[in-house]
C-alpha cells in the first residue's frame, strides 16, 4: 500500500483487480473510512460519500458494508499468503527466506498500513462463514512460515525449540507495523523491512558456518 488504495507492488490503479469501475472506487472509500474509523463506526453513507456516490449506488455493487470488508480482506489475505508463499518455495537457504518472508510482509503491511490494519484488525466484524474462509488464508500464512522455519531447524541453521510458537511471533510482529507506521516517520517500508529482517533472524538464533551464535 503506498496508499491505502493499493494492494500490489508496481500497481498503478487501486484495487485494480476490482471491477466496474464504481465498486472498486467503493472499495477504495471503503478502505479509507474503515482505517480511519473503524468499522463498526462507518456507515454506508459514509463510504458512499466518500466515492462521490449515493447510498442507492453502494447496494448494487455490495448488498452489505461487511460484504465490503469481506473483499478487502480477501484480497489482503490473499497477497499476504501469496507473498509469504513466494518466500517459503524461494531459492536459497532457510535463513535467506525467512529474511525474503518478513521483509516483504513488514513492506505490505508498512507500506499499505491503511489496508493492513483493515485486513488483520477488522476480522471479528466478518459474518461466520466469510470469517472462515479468512481464517484458513491465514492459516496459509502461517503454514508457509513454518514451513520455513522446520527447514532451518532441520538443516541446523536455526535453534528454534517451539516451531508453532514462533511462527506466531514472527507474524505478529510483522503484522504490528500496520498499527503503528507512519508514512511521515523517519524510516521507509524497504528500511523496516530490512531491520525486521535482522531482528527475527537473530530471534531464531541463526548460526554461521562457524556453529557460533548471531
């Protein structure tokens, strides 16, 4: 997300995968609203208003505001787990991929803060069975890190004891930049993304060549 609007590295129009062009602009305000106020404080005026259209406009591409959200998250969810995928079937060693891994999920979520906080903090607000199937997405998520992660242990790079439990911190810690980044601030998405790198590899306690620790 250089903005809120966006969902893909390199991608000239918001939420380009989403069409007519009215929903996806719904969408767009959809994003921007919830970000701003939270869900269950947004009304479908407000994103109406906010896409320069009548509330009329907004039930005939969406028949609910959480069917709206449940769009965003699936296409949130979906490039994360896509991202981290990337990461986990990537050439090289565990540690290089695990590095791959947070640095492009600490990206997306600081580079798209807006739609990550949507994504990982409006999950409750989903109806059960659009809840679900965000759950599994993220069970995705979380299987390819620790894919990752049992192959560092395996091949002796990593000391992980409790592979489930990491797996958690890792994504967790990740996700967090999405509430806290600052477009503004001093440090850029490729920087964090770079220093959350280092922090988890030296969390996993990555062992040089030598067998001494980071």
């Amino acid at each position: 997300m250089r903005t809120a609007e966006h969902t893909a590295d390199g991608e000239d129009t918001p939420w380009g995968e989403v069409t007519p062009e009215a929903a996806r602009k719904l969408l767009v305000a959809a994003v921007e609203a919830f970000a701003e106020r939270g869900y269950h404080a947004t009304t479908t005026r407000d994103i109406a208003g906010r896409a320069g259209m009548s509330p009329a406009a907004l039930y005939i591409h969406y028949k609910t505001k959480e069917e709206l959200l449940h769009r965003i998250s699936r296409i949130g969810h979906e490039r994360a787990l896509e991202l981290l995928t990337a990461a986990a079937d990537g050439e090289g060693t565990a540690a290089e991929r695990l590095a791959e891994a947070v640095r492009s999920f600490v990206r997306w979520h600081a580079g798209r803060h807006d739609t990550a906080r949507v994504v990982q903090y409006e999950l409750d607000a989903l109806g059960a069975e659009h809840r679900a199937e965000i759950v599994e997405l993220r069970r995705g998520s979380g299987a390819a890190v620790r894919r990752i992660l049992l192959d560092g242990v395996r091949d002796g790079e990593f000391d992980v004891p409790d592979v489930p439990g990491t797996t958690l911190a890792v994504l967790s810690l990740c996700i967090d930049v999405a509430r806290w980044f600052n477009a503004a601030g001093p440090r850029t998405p490729d920087e964090v993304g770079t220093l959350y790198a280092d922090l988890v590899l030296r969390m996993v306690s990555v062992r040089p060549p030598d067998g001494s620790r980071r």
